[in-house]
C-alpha cells in the first residue's frame, strides 16, 4: 500500500493508508478525539524513526493541539489515493406490474388449459369409478394427516 507523507515544521509523518474494515473497527472512547486515534493508527514512523506501537503514537498526537491534529487529518486524507468503485453491468430490469399481472394471468391461463387437459385423458383412460375410489384414498391420506400442509381452496380461481 502506497503511504501518505506530511510534513509539518522540519518533521515527516508517514500514514499508512487504512482500509474501510480496519477504520470501521477502531475503538473509540467517549471523550476522546476520533482523528488522533484514526492518525495514530495509521502513523508508521515520523522523520524515518518508526513508531513500533499504537501507544506511542497516541502520545506523539496527544502532544498537537487539536487545530494542527485536524489540519494533519485533512492533509492525510486528501493525500490519500481515490477509493475504488465497482459498478455492475447488465442488471435485471422487472417489467411493469401491469404487465407482470397480465403474464402472470396468462401463466394460469395455460396451467389451467393443461390440468383441464390432463383431467379429461385421465376421465377417458380411467372409468369414473375408479376416479371416485382415488378422489377417496385422497381423501383418506389427508384424514389420517389430519390436514398437515393441506390447503384451502380459493374458490373465485376455481371458478
């Protein structure tokens, strides 16, 4: 990752660059300033001495007045390199409900068209005998499941 260098009076600060997931997890206190703990997360080192804990660098930056601190920030993230944005290509358009409730009507249209179908080889393959005695093992099958995952009938589609 490329690193931010700023410099104020005859010293170098060099930031590292934070990703999003490091910044979001950072822990702050109540009372304490967010850019001095943002700074002293991302301060390697100032004038090529490396800062070798969090700690230290806090101390560096509890020693700014705050005008200097958020003027470093600002530096520090203006400097930073431009965040990357993804775009998508070829996304779903939905259709316009009314027409998504006419395909949707004439989807039911042809299911229906097809059962009725179905209804009628099976009325001449099978006498109307043996349709009542399967109509009843139906019936019994959903007794003795005492109509777990049966479902009601809307009788305006039946019509």
């Amino acid at each position: 990752m490329n690193s931010v260098e700023v410099r104020l009076l005859r010293y170098k600060f060099r930031f590292r660059n934070l990703t999003w997931r490091e910044e979001l997890h950072l822990t702050i206190p109540p009372g304490k300033n967010p850019t001095r703990i943002v700074l002293a997360h991302a301060l390697e080192d100032v004038s090529g001495l490396p800062v070798k804990s969090v700690e230290e660098a806090a101390k560096v930056f509890a020693a700014m007045p705050i005008p200097v601190v958020s003027r470093v920030y600002r530096i520090y993230k203006g400097l930073l390199p431009a965040s990357r944005r993804f775009e998508t290509a070829g996304l779903y358009r939905a259709p316009d409900p009314s027409v998504y409730v006419k395909r949707v009507a004439e989807d039911d249209d042809v299911v229906d068209q097809a059962s009725d179908r179905v209804m009628q080889r099976m009325e001449q393959n099978f006498s109307k005998q043996e349709l009542a005695e399967a109509a009843d093992i139906d019936r019994q099958i959903l007794k003795a499941s005492k109509l777990r995952g049966a479902v009601k009938i809307n009788p305006e589609k039946t019509k």
